[in-house]
C-alpha cells in the first residue's frame, strides 16, 4: 500500500507562485511514475503534469506548459510540482497519482486558489 501526502497548497494572487509537494510513503519510491492532476469544482479531474520514475522524462498538459515544472527526490520520495504565472483558471484541488504497472494511489489533494 502507498500512502500520497499532498502539501503546499494556498491562495495566491494572480501571476504569484506556489509550489506543491507530494510524499509517498513507500520503500520502492523511485519504481513509480508521478503524475499531477487537478479538479475545479464541476469539472472532471484533468491532468497536469507527469514524471518518469527516474526523472528522466517528463510531460504537461498544453495549458500548463511553460509556467509549471514537475520534479522529484527519489531519496526523499517526494515529487514537486513548481507553479509560476498562476492564473485564475488554475484554482482547483491538485492530486498526486504514483503509478507502477497495474497498481495506482492516489492522494487526498491540496487546494490551490488564485484570486486577488
């Protein structure tokens, strides 16, 4: 069983940044793929971001692409995601997903808001 612990989360201005952090609680961290993922209110649950497991290769949604940055620490078992030029629209509860084959764990989330 893998335990996602999401932190880092707030209200920020609009153009602010934030930085997410999700902690798995799991011997073999770096066997994982790490993803992002995101849900507004009344919307369904989008991807974001995503992170091979030995950080070689990572991917972005179009509508974060060049304001966001998904990274990981396999020593801490811990991937980040860096959010720069926050916009409205980006308001949602962000999730982590680890994946490794046919096994996927989510985490409870973390709010991000930006609103002035």
């Amino acid at each position: 069983q893998v335990q996602l612990v999401e932190s880092g989360g707030g209200l920020v201005q609009p153009g602010g940044s934030l930085r997410l952090s999700c902690a798995a609680s799991v011997f073999t961290f770096s066997n994982y793929a790490m993803n992002w993922y995101r849900q507004a209110p009344g919307k369904e649950r989008e991807f974001v971001a995503a992170i091979s497991n030995t950080g070689g290769v990572t991917n972005y949604a179009d509508s974060v692409k060049g304001r966001f940055t998904i990274s990981r620490d396999n020593g801490k078992n811990t991937v980040y995601l860096q959010m720069h030029s926050l916009k409205p629209e980006d308001t949602a509860m962000y999730y982590c997903k680890a994946k490794n084959g046919p096994w996927t764990y989510w985490g409870q989330g973390t709010q991000v808001t930006v609103s002035s």
